[in-house]
C-alpha cells in the first residue's frame, strides 16, 4: 500500500502501529546482520573523544539506538542494528527557537517515533518537516509516522518515484517469481566464493521484498529541486543549509550547518564501512568527487553519516582510502584481462581494512568494481 505523507491526517499510535510489523520482521533482520557482518560499532570514532561541541553522555539510548547533543541546538541518532532494527540508519534532528527539522524516515514507523519522542525530550517547538536524506528503504519505511502526524515530508524531487519503482512494485508481486531468477544465479555461481556473494544478495533482496510487503508506503510531500539547492533553513537561531551532491543513490541530500561545521551526510559517508554502490545511479566518480568536496571543508568539521560512528575527516579520509584502494585491484585485473563480472569477486581486503564494515558484498565492492570497470568503458 502506499500513501502521501499528508498534513492533517488524524494521528495514529506509531508503536502498535509498527508492533504489528515489527516482530514479524526480526528473524529475517537477522539473517540480514549475519550476512552483511555487521558488528557493533561505537557511536563516535575514537578521535572525538575530547570534542567539547560533542556531549559524551547520551540524551536517550534505547540499545538500537541513541541520541546525543553534537552542538548548540543539533542532535545525532545513531543506530546499532547489532541491538535492534527500529532505526538501523543514522539520523539527527534540528532545533530552533521558532521550530524543529528531522531527519530521516528509518526503517520502521517506530524509528521515527523514538527520534520525535527524544526531540520532545529537549524542546516542545513545532516540527517544520521531516527529510529523507535519499529514498533506500532504511532510510524511508518509517515514513507513515509523519503522515500520522501532519508533519510535513522533505526530499530529493526523485524520491517518491524511485520509492514506487524499487518498493511498491513488490507489493503484492509474488515471492517465489520475484526471487526465482536469483535463486538460479546462486545455483550457477561458478565458484564458492561468488556463490557466497550471490547468497548474501539473495538475503538482502528477500528482506527488503517482504519490508516491503509489511509496510505502508508513504511519500513525501514536500519535493525538493535540486537546481534549487541549495536552500537555507531557518528554525530561529538555529540555520541549515540543503544540499544535494552525486554518489550513493540519485536522490542524495545533505544537511549542514557550516557556523558550526557539522554535517548529515546521509550515505554520502559510511563512517568505518566499505561504500554501497549497487544502485542504478550510484557513480563512483561522483561520490569521490563528493568526498574530495566534503575533505576540502575545515578540519573540524563533524559528519553524521548515514551509518556507523560519528567522525571527523577522519572518516572522509577511510572512505576515500577504501575507493582508492578498490580502484587500483581493479586496475590490475582490468590489465590483467580479467572480465568485470569475475573481477567484481576477486577483490581481497587488506589487511589494515579488515576491520572496516561490509554490507552484503554485491551491495558494496562487487558493483563498486563494475562501475569503475564501466566507466572505463570495459565488459
């Protein structure tokens, strides 16, 4: 089912609201962590450990998530999915004198609700909207909540749209069709290692068709052209400033608020994981672009990112450090004669990144590889 995000639509209890959902979706939550081999991650990298814009001491911390002052008037949701799958991504909200921004719809209704109910925790301000930072179901399932509550919906002008393409064409499609041609790329994988691979994507799609077959769909109302970013907000002593940047999705948008170097950077930046290219119109040499944009901003800048811990440019530099790394095992194998499609399975972590996150590899560095192997014009 899908719906807009209206103003003025009679409030609902978001948490019997997602309960319904929720307990049904747990098993396969979990075999989605297990495949992507997620661990716990702190909530801020250890090099922020004396920022004094940063309050060490958590606001509210549920265990799935939790929520901190990061400076004067702005606040980080950051989300272990190793304890819960309310929230999964990283989020934030903004507050003013004269009113309050939210960011993100999560992944459930109930995410939404737990980040509205710490907003209230700090501040009774009206909410002026609620953004999206892109249109990837962990970032936009708990959308519903703001329609219950007439808060309005902000994003990237594409965002409803890939919204229906990718999740409300599964809705009521049937299962076994949908996944049957995926299940053969397991069976006719060639070697243990691209089976493997093609397991781990076969999990991740069955998680997000049956998401998106246990959620109402709701878009947002407030569409945001990008030729008109960026665009300042103002919550009455509190500014931001929307912008949009290429890289992980097509539909990215970040919030920074440059008097005080923050930034929400949505998936623009994963802090201490390997980046997610698998979408259609993920660039590779558009995020980099982005990141080399993001590195040239004061060394103090603080990034909220769309997963893992809170960072610094620290954060922008691992990622950057991963694209390089990715892009020259590429190269080689590309000299090498060897095809994108085997190349894709054949990157090997090094060592010193063996620590670093992966989401489910044919989400991260399999079409990382293709990518950079297309843009050189290579099969």
């Amino acid at each position: 089912m899908i719906e807009a995000s209206n103003q003025g639509r009679e409030a609902v209890n978001p948490i019997s609201l997602s309960r319904r959902t929720f307990l049904a979706k747990s098993w396969y939550f979990g075999a989605l962590y297990t495949a992507a081999k997620l661990l716990p991650m702190p909530a801020l990298a250890s090099e922020l450990a004396e920022d004094s814009r940063l309050s060490q001491t958590p606001l509210v911390d549920k265990g799935f998530a939790s929520v901190r002052k990061i400076a004067e008037g702005l606040y980080a949701t950051i989300s272990d999915p190793s304890k819960g799958f309310q929230t999964v991504c990283n989020g934030g909200f903004l507050v003013g004198k004269d009113g309050a921004l939210l960011l993100e719809g999560f992944i459930s209704v109930a995410g939404a609700a737990f980040q509205m109910d710490a907003l209230r925790m700090v501040s009774q301000v009206p909410v002026k909207g609620a953004l999206d930072t892109h249109y990837h179901f962990d970032h936009s399932m708990g959308n519903a909540f703001f329609g219950s509550n007439g808060i309005p919906l902000w994003a990237h002008a594409n965002t409803a749209k890939r919204i229906v393409e990718s999740y409300g064409a599964m809705q009521g499609a049937d299962k076994a069709a949908f996944l049957g041609p995926l299940e053969n790329v397991v069976k006719e994988a060639k070697t243990e290692t691209a089976r493997k691979h093609r397991q781990e994507y076969l999990a991740h799609v069955t998680n997000v068709f049956d998401i998106s077959n246990s959620t109402v769909l709701a878009l947002p109302n407030r569409p945001i052209d990008p030729s008109k970013l960026p665009m300042k907000v103002d919550l009455g002593g509190t500014s931001a400033v929307i912008e949009s940047y290429p890289g992980h999705s097509g539909t990215d948008l970040i919030v920074r608020v440059p008097e005080q170097n923050v930034v929400y950077a949505g998936d623009l930046l994963f802090s201490g994981m390997y980046p997610v290219c698998f979408d259609a119109q993920a660039t590779v040499s558009g995020w980099r672009q982005t990141l080399k944009t993001f590195a040239s901003w004061d060394k103090d800048t603080l990034f909220v990112p769309g997963h893992g811990p809170i960072c610094g440019q620290e954060g922008v530099a691992l990622l950057r450090a991963l694209f390089d790394d990715i892009e020259e095992q590429a190269q080689k194998m590309h000299k090498a004669g060897v095809p994108a499609t085997e190349a894709a399975d054949l990157y090997e972590v090094p060592e010193k990144y063996k620590n670093v996150g992966i989401f489910a590899w044919d989400f991260s560095i399999g079409p990382t590889i293709t990518k950079l192997y297309a843009e050189w014009g290579a099969k």
